[in-house]
C-alpha cells in the first residue's frame, strides 16, 4: 500500500512538471504576470507595450480594472525615457512630463482623457512649462482643449 502511495504521489507531481515543460514561457509568475485581463475584459495589472519585433519597449505602466494607475513610462526606440505619465485614482487629469532625447526635461504641465461614445480625446491643458535642451525653463505654454492659445501680452492703445 505504501508502495502504491508513493507511486501515485511521484506521478502526481510529475503531470503539472511534464506539462509546463511543454508549455511557452510566462512573462512573470502569479500575480506578476504583464498584459493581464480582469473577469470584465478590461486591463488590469502591469502591461508592456512593445515594437513589433516584440523586443523594444515603447510603454510600461499599471492598469486597476481598465484605469491606468501611477507612473506611465513611454520610451524613445534607444530605451531612453521619452514620457512619464502619473496617474490618480478616479480622475481624468494626469501630470505629464516629455523629455529631450538627452534626457533633460523638455515640457510638463497636466493632460486629461475624455470620452465619448465614439471617441476617446487626450489633451493638454492649462499651463506648461517648456525647458531647454540643458533643463533650463525658457518660456510657459497655454493649452485649451488641446490647442494651444497664443496670448497677445502687448498693449492696445
């Protein structure tokens, strides 16, 4: 009997090993795994976006349920940082910040995402700060639904 235990218990084992053997790689283990979905089908966890050579990263950030979430990293082809994107709970409205391709900070100021039935809209807004190639601010930008609005400053007489 003890025999036949040890017996079933050894194959018992060896079923889920012989198997995965012949399964493709994961991308990561439980609950790490990347480009997830939830029970609704929408994105959920961490997802990486890449080329279709399937080896240069263009995105990286987390989704909560079809919500992006946190810091959102977008990469020129060479892997240096193009784009960061963060991310609040319940809210439309997110900081973005663009970078030269020396990586100094090029433009920042806040974005937001509407949608519509048909459409979804991403645009900036507001204020943003443009800076040059050495980090330095250089000028402000106004922003209005995506357009920007040249403010004529001089006077009318």
């Amino acid at each position: 009997m003890k025999l036949c235990c040890t017996f079933f218990f050894i194959v018992f084992l060896a079923i889920p090993l012989a198997l995965q053997a012949q399964s493709k790689p994961k991308k990561g283990i439980w609950p790490f795994k990347i480009n997830r979905f939830d029970k609704e089908g929408r994105h959920h966890g961490r997802w990486k976006l890449y080329l279709s050579d399937n080896t240069t990263l263009l995105r990286n950030g987390r989704f909560k349920h079809g919500q992006e979430r946190g810091k959102w990293r977008y990469y020129y082809p060479d892997g240096s940082i193009r784009k960061i994107e963060y991310h609040n709970p319940n809210s439309k409205e997110f900081l973005v910040k663009l970078f030269h391709d020396n990586g100094e900070l090029e433009k920042q100021g806040m974005a937001r995402v509407v949608e519509t039935e048909r459409v979804i809209h991403y645009y900036w807004f507001g204020t943003w700060e443009v800076y040059n190639r050495a980090g330095q601010l250089t000028h402000t930008e106004y922003y209005e639904r995506g357009n920007e609005i040249k403010l004529d400053l001089s006077s009318r007489d």
